[in-house]
C-alpha cells in the first residue's frame, strides 16, 4: 500500500481512495471525472509538453514523449488499475437499451437542416448517423466512458454514444490520456457539410 501512495504523490496527484474508487450510481471514479475535465491545466502543471493538452484547432506538432514523462503516465494508470479482462465485456445489447437517450444528449445539425432524429455529432467531433450500415464512417457504438475494464459500471452516467472506430480505439484507455486527434477517427462536421455543399454528386 505504501508503494502505491507513493507512486500517486510522485506523479502529483492528491485524491483520496474514495475519489479513485467507482462509485455504484456514476458509474465512475470522482477522480477521473476531474482529471477529464482539467487535464490540459494538470498536465502542464506535472511539466507535460504533451501537444493533445491543447487540443485543436492549434497546429499538430510531432512529438516524443521523454522517458520522465512516459514514467509519469505509467503511475496516472496506476490510479485507476484494469480489474477485468478485456475479454469479458458487457453483452451489445446491455449497452443499447440506452441509446435513444444518450442519442438526445448528443449535439445535432438541426440548424444547418439536418434531422437532428437522423443525424448528431458525438463529443470527439465525429458526425453520427442513425441508420448507418455497420461499416459507415458515420456509424456508432455505445461504449463506456470510465473504461469497462478498469471497474466501471454500466450505468447511463456512464455509457457514452460515440463513432464506432472510437469505441474501439479507447477500450482500457483513459480518456484524459488519449490524445484529441486519435479520437477524430469518422468523419468530421466541416467534412460532412463539405461533401453536401459540393455540386459533384460522385463525392456527395
């Protein structure tokens, strides 16, 4: 156990085990909610250069992460250990009886003249359609937020409805982790609404 503290306080977080532990009704840690919604300041803080900190529209610069910085991440992990394996997922249709409600929840195209019933935008940017076959660019999955993997339950707190190639992507991951633009995998809102501006009816 003393080990473990340590780890925490070396990578410059101070959360409790209440706050790591997930919490039966949120369907994830307190923690990790806070860590996703303050990840660009935190990073910076522990002397991170990480470019997905910032996120678009800022240019892409390459980068490789130091040795020291690699290490750091490996204890952030640690916060939040996988307790399952990845083998044993939760059954599709467990997780799509809530997808009507977490379809509402999603941002839609209403004002650029799209069914917002038809058409939505998932949180990563990618836009969605609802009856898309299941290799579309624009089809989706239901996945969970605080990885299923590392504890998290399957609750509508958090279930998340995003791009299917997203859902794959992140798995065990933890989101504050992944960089931005390897969530942007679908096609983008500026992409759609170029291809139905263009008056070849080929690439439409």
């Amino acid at each position: 156990m003393g080990s473990r503290k340590d780890s925490v306080v070396a990578a410059g977080i101070c959360f409790s085990d209440e706050d790591r532990r997930v919490d039966p009704h949120l369907g994830y840690p307190r923690a990790y909610a806070k860590l996703c919604r303050n990840a660009c300041a935190w990073l910076q803080l522990q002397g991170f250069l990480l470019p997905h900190a910032d996120g678009p529209p800022r240019a892409f610069l390459p980068y490789t992460a130091r040795p020291e910085e690699v290490a750091k991440l490996e204890e952030v992990q640690d916060l939040f250990p996988i307790v399952l394996s990845d083998t044993r997922k939760e059954h599709p249709s467990h997780l799509h009886k809530f997808k009507d409600v977490l379809w509402q929840q999603l941002d839609h195209l209403g004002n650029a003249g799209f069914d917002p019933a038809c058409f939505r935008v998932d949180s990563y940017g990618n836009v969605l359609y609802w009856h898309a076959d299941p290799a579309s660019p624009l089809a989706w999955e239901v996945c969970h937020w605080f990885p299923y993997s590392r504890g998290g339950k399957t609750v509508l707190n958090n279930l998340r409805l995003a791009q299917w190639q997203v859902s794959l992507k992140k798995k065990e991951k933890l989101e504050f982790l992944i960089p931005w633009w390897d969530l942007q995998l679908g096609v983008s809102i500026n992409q759609f609404l170029t291809a139905f501006d263009s008056p070849n009816i080929g690439f439409r």
